[in-house]
C-alpha cells in the first residue's frame, strides 16, 4: 500500500502529518510534560510509522495505530530513563486572541491548574484519560494502543476522572464559600 495512495496526494500529505504530528505531540506532553521530550516522541513516532506504513492493515485506524506507536516510544523511552520523574514546571501558554488580559490570565490559571491536576495522576490513569477525553479515542482504541483490556481501560477513566475532580477541587483558589450574610435592617 502506497503511502501516498493512503493519504491521497501530497499537499494532503504535508497538512494530514502536521495535524497527526501536532496531536500526537499533544498527547506525548501531556504524559511526560516536557516540551523537548514529546517533541521527540511524537518526531519518533510519525518516523516509524512512516517506515512501517505498509503494516497497515485498514487505512481508517491511521490514528490509532499511530498513537500505538507513540505509545509504544512512549515505553521504550521510560525504560531508558529509569529515574524519570513528572515534572511540575508548567509553562504558560500564550493566546492568539482578541480578549482582554484579565480573561487571558483567568484561562491560563485554569489550564495551569487542570495541567497540574493530571500530573499528579498515575500514568496509566493519566494516558488513558489523554487518549479518550482529549483525542476522543474509543475504549476498544485506546484498550489496543495501550494493550490492555477494554476492563481495565473503563476503570482506570472512571479513577482518573474521580481523581481528577477531586484534584481540581483541591487546587482550586480559596472559594468565595463566604457568602455574604443577610440583614434585615429595619
């Protein structure tokens, strides 16, 4: 099967592969939360799935078979790095839009806090959390990315989800549970 056949010409080619790679580095920071290294993973990934593009048995599952590979870079790459830790530095993110600086710090405080929220997740928790609730993979996808079974893969959504509000709560700024009291002045 024809690589170009299976992405159908090349000017789809280049804009298929730049939103392939811009999901897949996604997903990759939202495991190991370093720029570089998702970088590479997901660099890595697309390179062999290119190599192996005539592996591919149904051209509809492209995706899934690539976030399997990225899953499994993933691995070979935590393997390597047996002292690997989640790191807690977050970067800011900078919006292209017309919207006033106070609502540009809001939404970036609450990105920081949801981003902090999943890093404290486990990471079995915290993929299959990325892969069904950001790339809206199904359970039977992510349960083959992850080569695990459907099982394990609605408990661990059902914990990191639970976890994770939990979590927000937890992070979230001191609540405005102070509510003024009422007077009847007479």
């Amino acid at each position: 099967m024809s690589l170009l056949f299976l992405l159908s010409g090349e000017t789809s080619l280049r804009s298929q592969l730049k939103e392939r790679r811009a999901r897949l580095y996604r997903v990759a920071y939202s495991w190991c939360h370093d720029r570089t290294l998702a970088d590479d993973l997901a660099q890595e990934a697309l390179a062999r799935g290119l190599a192996r593009i005539h592996q591919l048995r149904d051209p509809a599952q492209l995706n899934s078979w690539l976030f399997k590979i990225l899953h499994n870079c993933w691995r070979d790459c935590f393997r390597c790095q047996k002292g690997f830790q989640d790191l807690d530095e977050l970067e800011d993110h900078h919006y292209a839009h017309d919207e006033t600086p106070e609502h540009l710090h809001s939404r970036s405080q609450i990105v920081n806090r949801v981003r902090a929220a999943v890093a404290l997740l486990p990471m079995g928790q915290r993929q299959v959390l990325t892969l069904v609730d950001l790339e809206e993979f199904s359970y039977n996808q992510v349960a083959d990315i992850l080569d695990i079974p459907v099982g394990t893969v609605m408990s661990r959504l059902c914990r990191g989800r639970q976890a994770l509000k939990l979590q927000l709560i937890e992070l979230a700024p001191a609540a405005k549970s102070k509510s003024a009291v009422l007077r009847s002045v007479k």
